[in-house]
C-alpha cells in the first residue's frame, strides 16, 4: 500500500470528505469490497485522533481525516498492516517493492495448485491415501496463507468476512477427512483472489493512466537559457517551451508560436485546436508540429488535468444509492447465511438422526457460497469504469450517485447563453438604407466602436476585421457615449452616430420599410444597431447570439433517448427568447428571468417528483445547478469555478456530449442491475444445490470465482465501446 499526501480545503467538490482537517489517502493493497475494509475501519476507530475512514474500492483507497498531534500516518499505516494489509508510508516506484510483496499471492497460489496436482494423482491413480496427504495439506497451506492471516485479523477486530467464511470451510473439511477438497477449496479460492486484483487492477490502471498524461519534466526559459526542470517546480510566470510532440505539463497562455494542439485526454474534442498568441493551452494536451512558448498561469498541482485527477479519484466519496444499498444488505446476509449453515449442521442430525459428517460437510459448502464478494464488488467496478470512460470522454462525474442520476433523468433545463448559444454576440447581417455600400457602413461602425467598451462593439470589429473593412480604420474624434442608446464621434470630417432607435429623432428618423426590416430582425432574436447622422440613420446591423452548430442534434439526441420535457431558461427579452427556441427542438421557453426566478422554476420541477437535469455554464447559474438532481456544467476546461459549480462536467463545450453521458449512465445502471441479479442468483441455485448434496467444496468456490470474474468482466465492458455512437435504448418508463 501506497500513501500519498492530499491537501484539504474548504471549497472541494470531493462531496462531504472535504473538511480543514489533515487527512491522507492511502493506497491499500487488495481491499476490493466492504467485507475486506471491515477490519481496517475497525482497528482504525480505536487509534485517538483519528476521525473519518473512507474506503473507496474501485482505487483501493482509503481516506482518513486524523489530528496530527494525537496519531501520526506512520501509526495509520502500522494498524492497516496490523488488519492483515500491507502499508508503507514512502511512494514506491513498482521496481522498488520487493519481489515477495510484488509476486507472493502468485507464487502461493502456484505452489498450492502443483502440490495440489500431486495430491490428486497420488489419490485418484494410485489409491495412496497416505501418502496424498501431506501433499494435500501442503496445497491447503499454501492457499491458504494468505486467506488465513486475512482471516485471524478480522476475528480478532470481531469481523465476519470471506477470508473467516473461507477458511473455517478448509479447516472444517480437514477435520472430517476431506483432504482433497480442502485443498481443491484453498487452491481455487488463492487462484479466485489472484485472477480478481489483476481484473480489478485492470479497471483501476485505466484511472492511473491519467497520470501519464502529465510530463515529469519541461523546458522553462530562463535568464541564462533554457533548462529541463520538474514540473512541480515550475511556478506561475514561468515561460515554458513546448517543442512539437511534448505534453502541456501546466495551464498557461501562448506567448509566441503557432501549433495544433491535441486536447482530446482534457475536452473531448475530436479535433486538434489551433493555437497562436494569446491562446490558452491545457495541461495534458498533446502537442503537435509547432513549437510555442507558453507562460505558466497555474502551478502543477493546480491544473485542469490535476483537478481531473482529483475529482475522478475521489468520486467514490459520493457513493451511488446502488452500492449503498448492497453494502448494507451484505451485512445482513452473511450472518444470515452463517445461521443457516449452522442450521443445516445441527437439526438434521438432531432432530432427524441424520449421520452428522454428511451435514457438516453441507454446511461447510453453504459457508463457502455465503462469501458476498462477487455481490459487494457488483456495484463500485462498474462506477469506476463509468467514471474513468467519462473522463475519456471529456466528462466528469464528481461521484457515482450522479453516473447512476443521469441515466433516470427525463426533465432537462438549459439556460441559454454560452449554453445553447455560443454565449458571443456576432453580426449576422448589414444593411443599406442609401447609397452607402454595406462594407463602408460596417467599416464607420468599427471606426466608432474601436473607442467603446461596450460588448457589442467586439462583435462590429470582428466583424469588420473579417471582411477586411478594418483595414487602416480612420481615427475618431470627439467620441462620446450616449448612456442607454450609443455613441456618437467624428469621422472623416463628419459627425455620426451609432446606437440603437431612440438616437435618431426618438425613433421618427424609423419608418416604413426602414422600420419593417429592424422589426424583423428584432422578431429573430437580434439586436439592431443603426448608423448614420443626425435623424437620418443610413442602416442597420443585426447582432445576435448565434445558437452552437451541435445544440439541435444534441438535442435531437434527448428526444430519442426519451427526454419528455426540454426548457430553456433565460433573462433575455420573450423575443429574443422564441426566436432561439424556433431554431431548435424546445418544449418550453421561459424568458426575463433572474437568477432566483431560475432557481423557483428549477424547484418546482423537483418539488413535483420530476428528476431534473440543470445545464448551464457554471458562473451565473449556481444556485440553479445546485437545486436541481443533478447541475451539468459545459466548457469547464481550464475554469476552476466552473468545475466547482455542477455535479457533472462537460470540459468542452460540445452538447453532444450530454446524451452521451445520459447514455453511459444508463448502460452503467444496466449493467450494475445484471451485476446483481447474476450475483444473488448464482448464490440462490447453488444454495439450493448445496442444501440437496449436490455441490461439492470446490465446485462452490468454482461458483463464487467465476461469478467474481463474470462480474469484474462485465463492467470493464463500460471502457470500452464506440465513442457514444452506439445504440443504447431509452430507460423503461
């Protein structure tokens, strides 16, 4: 085990671990379900200072919040090694754990099956009874070595667990002459436990890989020339040089250079992005043909790609209801399987004359199949393997509670700006009223605008830098703004004015066909900027907030995954509002809102038993995100508050990626459903055949292995698939 140093803080979003207290995270070697942390949470609550223990089993951590003047981590870590795991305080690279710690489970598990080997031929071909035994006890030994420390921990913290169930069943047999099967039993359980910590490790690598994504080292710029440093020794302000190939190692802003830049492990995005001066680079990307220099404007450790990190790795603290669920009915059925075992060995032969050996030996199967690991495991390795495709994908979850949410979700509020829309005003049409050519009016326009702070003013200069009316723009004079209408100023010897209606004449300079063509215009959404001089405007020019190219086809996408109720939600005027909601497939558009209106309407959906999905950008929708089921935030990449605001994430700002995580969601609740279903019934039918004498040691832990596996496997199916593409059909109403 692994133990890696985590700085708390009050504003998390790792749910209700996040306190001021110290606390670590330790990596701890084989803990895969709640049975194996019963111990550890055990031996942990009677050390003084040590306050909350949180396991997460699809890392193999556990959390713990502790004083540091009452307990230190290497105390910590002693009982951990006391529970029957193993710890160690330093981070140790693979090649630096020794070979036993590395290789013992398969070197125990190997000699146990060749012992074992030998014991059935000397048995079954030879009739050598005596002579199998010693070889038989050897296979039971070496199983078990592992099984019995686990074992003698647990009942020494008064823990019932699969380990206890385990090899009280080998020791049973053994007293009863079952040599073989004791073996058999041992062999195949070592070999069950062997085969699941590299599936399950497997599930886990595919989260670890997101480490890989961040350089070791970068080159950073200094006075006396370029120098390879570590990365978390770079600090905010330093120049970096990306050479083509190399990773981002920090979030930063292009200084000098032009390249392509790979985000897809960050955002998603399919396509690599151009980057030139200005732009912001995310750390993680891949480089491509072009070399930039790139000021730090975040340390390492507080990164885009460490905030992944972070949240991925601590979803687990938010449990999904499903795992919740199963972990507690676990604590009910293992005692409860127990008593029945003892049952099975007591009233036969007491009350019934029954011949005692024969009962006992079905009670020892029935212990066998009482252990819950494949059920326990059913629920946390599909929600990290959820998790972790997510966050292939571009999407956060900040828990499984929310993987499992989104999948029953039906309702979907979207606010508008920078969520349907781009959330950036652009001029969509020019218009003479005179002789005036349309790029001269768009070119006098950008003259005035260029002395405005006004946030129209940056959509009239793209658009005059785009048509290459900006060219040599005149400079104005006597620029003056005119509060609520617009701006007036001198250019080439003449006064004009540029601003809305009111401006010319008090909107009677407005008529006719004039009038008509602004009307309309107003009618799609746009705002309508006139120009020209005094009561006399020369034309107009439409600005609007353009809807995302993948807004409808996101959308679409809802409706035939059975979204019954679309809503958009925005504070601008009804107009604005229908003409953003004619161009794509809305049920509902609510218009003139404030924030708090949002939050009321949010509020009511839930209040009225609907699951509702919030979807916005992060910065002016909070409370709504939050009053809702379940808030996702879009284009969250490289924006700390963003990731902070909304239960889900999406790092780009694609919509499509919203079905998508609907879908993984559902498919996640398919499969954790099977999962357990698969588990219990497994257990039922054998519990049947057990019962009956038709079951055999060794064919019950055959039972529990392969349904272990069968389950492991299933999940991992979850990291894989086609990008969203694939078909998964609407959750049944």
């Amino acid at each position: 085990m692994e133990i890696r140093r985590v700085q708390a803080a009050a504003s998390c979003s790792c749910g209700d671990l996040c306190t001021l207290a110290p606390r670590r995270v330790f990596r701890v070697e084989g803990m895969d379900c709640a049975h194996e942390s019963g111990p550890i949470l055990s031996a942990l609550s009677s050390l003084p200072g040590v306050g909350r223990a949180v396991p997460s089993y699809s890392d193999s951590t556990l959390t713990v919040e502790f004083d540091p003047h009452a307990v230190s981590a290497a105390r910590i870590a002693q009982a951990i090694n006391e529970a029957g795991f193993r710890a160690n305080i330093e981070d140790r690279r693979q090649e630096d754990v020794p070979f036993w710690e590395r290789h013992g489970r398969l070197v125990a598990t190997s000699l146990s099956g060749g012992t074992l080997v030998v014991g059935l031929i000397l048995q079954l071909q030879f009739s050598r009874l005596t002579a199998a035994k010693p070889f038989l006890l050897m296979a039971a030994v070496a199983g078990g070595w592992y099984v019995s420390r686990r074992a003698w921990q647990a009942l020494r913290h008064h823990q019932l667990e699969m380990n206890t169930l385990m090899a009280t069943a080998a020791v049973g047999a053994l007293l009863i002459g079952e040599w073989a099967e004791a073996g058999s039993a041992m062999f195949l359980f070592s070999l069950a436990q062997l085969l699941e910590a590299r599936s399950m490790d497997r599930a886990r690598n595919a989260i670890r890989r997101l480490l890989d994504l961040s350089p070791k080292e970068a080159t950073v710029r200094k006075e006396g020339g370029d120098i390879r440093l570590p990365v978390d020794r770079i600090v905010v302000g330093d120049v970096v040089v990306l050479r083509p190939g190399e990773r981002v190692p920090v979030d930063g802003i292009v200084l000098e250079g032009t390249s392509s830049v790979n985000q897809a492990p960050i955002t998603g995005e399919s396509l690599p992005v151009a980057k030139t001066r200005g732009s912001q680079v995310l750390a993680g990307s891949l480089n491509g043909r072009g070399v930039l220099d790139i000021r730090a404007e975040k340390p390492a450790s507080d990164s885009s790609l460490a905030r992944i990190i972070h949240l991925v790795e601590n979803a687990q603290a938010r449990r999904a209801r499903s795992q919740t669920f199963i972990d507690g009915f676990a604590r009910y059925y293992t005692p409860a399987m127990i008593v029945f075992a003892l049952g099975l060995v007591l009233v036969p032969p007491f009350l019934f004359g029954q011949v005692f050996s024969t009962w006992l030996y079905r009670g020892l199967v029935v212990l066998v199949i009482a252990c819950p690991c494949a059920l326990v495991i059913s629920t946390p390795v599909s929600i990290v393997c959820g998790l972790t495709r997510a966050a292939r994908e571009g999407i956060l979850f900040k828990g499984g509670v929310y993987l499992e949410e989104l999948g029953k979700i039906r309702t979907f509020f979207f606010d508008k700006t920078g969520t349907l829309t781009r959330g950036k005003p652009e001029v969509v049409h020019v218009e003479s009223f005179c002789e005036f050519p349309e790029e001269e009016l768009l070119r006098l326009a950008a003259a005035l605008e260029s002395r405005s702070e006004h946030p129209l003013a940056g959509a009239i200069l793209d658009a005059a830098g785009r048509s290459g009316a900006s060219d040599a723009l005149p400079a104005p004079t006597f620029v003056q703004a005119v509060p609520g209408m617009g701006i007036r100023g001198k250019v080439n010897g003449g006064i004009y004015i540029l601003g809305n209606a009111a401006l010319f004449d008090n909107g009677s300079g407005l008529s006719g066909p004039r009038r008509a063509a602004v009307e309309a215009w107003e009618r799609k959404g746009a705002t309508v900027v006139l120009i020209g001089i005094e009561k006399m405007p020369l034309g107009m020019i439409a600005i609007r907030d353009s809807v995302r190219k993948e807004a409808k086809s996101g959308l679409a996408e809802l409706r035939l995954l059975g979204a019954k109720e679309l809503t958009m939600l925005t504070g601008d005027n009804p107009e604005t509002g229908k003409a953003i909601a004619s161009q794509l497939l809305l049920d509902t558009v609510h218009a003139g809102l404030l924030p708090e209106d949002k939050v009321a309407l949010v509020r009511e959906a839930v209040g009225m038993g609907k699951k509702v999905a919030m979807v916005g950008d992060g910065i002016n929708d909070a409370p709504a995100l939050a009053s809702a089921t379940v808030g996702v935030v879009m284009g969250a990449a490289g924006t700390g508050v963003a990731l902070e605001a909304g239960d889900v994430a999406l790092m780009g700002d694609d919509l499509r990626k919203l079905p998508f995580a609907v879908r993984l969601g559902r498919r996640t609740l398919r499969i954790i459903r099977f999962n357990v279903a698969f588990a219990l019934g497994t257990k039922a039918v054998f519990l049947v055949l057990a019962t009956g004498g038709m079951v055999t040691l060794w064919m019950g832990v055959a039972a529990d292995m392969g349904a272990s596996l069968l389950v492991i496997a299933n999940s991992m199916r979850l990291l894989w698939g086609s990008n969203g593409v694939e078909r998964l059909y609407p959750l049944e109403s």
